[in-house]
C-alpha cells in the first residue's frame, strides 16, 4: 500500500509536473513555429540536393572515366586508332554545319 504523502509532498509534486508540462509545452511551441518548421524544411531539402549533386557527380565521373578509358591505355598514352576517327568525324559535323548555316545566310 502507498505511503500516505503530506501536503507539502503533494505541492513538491504538482510543481515539479508543472514545471515538466511548461518545458514540454515551450518545446512544442517551438516545433510548431513557423521559422522553425521553414529552418527544418529548408535543411532536407538543401540535404537532398547535395546527395543528389553527388550521386550526379559520381555518375558523371564514372562516364568520363568510361569514355577516356576509350581514347587513352592505362598507361596515359593516347589511341591514335580511336582517336583519329573521332576528330576526322567531328571535323566534318563543323563543316557541314558551317555550310548548312552559310546557305541560309545567303537566302
């Protein structure tokens, strides 16, 4: 059976309740603010963007790394037998663009 308390354990007890349900109270005033639910809001979103920066970072790494393994060996040399084709190709796609463009011109 509980011990009987007193009247002055009783008032101890209701301030110290009371004193918790005014922290717990100002904490969800807190919470509940508008700033403090913008400063949240604007965390994970600026959180989201940096991992998505980042896995796009890692990507695009991984496909320059891809097509560079393409035109030069491991040992930093270039391949001559890849890359002339390439050049010989983009060469061509100026020029015809330079002459498709000249053409309107003179329309």
């Amino acid at each position: 059976m509980a011990e009987a308390r007193t009247p002055a354990q009783i008032e101890a007890d209701i301030t110290r309740r009371r004193q918790e349900l005014a922290a717990t109270l100002d904490e969800l005033a807190v919470r509940v603010h508008p700033a403090t639910i913008a400063r949240d809001t604007k965390a994970k979103a600026v959180s989201a963007l940096d991992r998505t920066v980042g896995q796009a970072y890692v990507a695009a790494n991984r496909a320059v790394t891809q097509v560079r393994a393409q035109f030069v060996t491991d040992g930093g040399r270039p391949r001559a037998g890849r890359i002339v084709p390439v050049a010989v190709a983009a060469v061509v796609l100026v020029g015809a663009a330079a002459a498709a463009s000249a053409r309107r011109r003179h329309r």
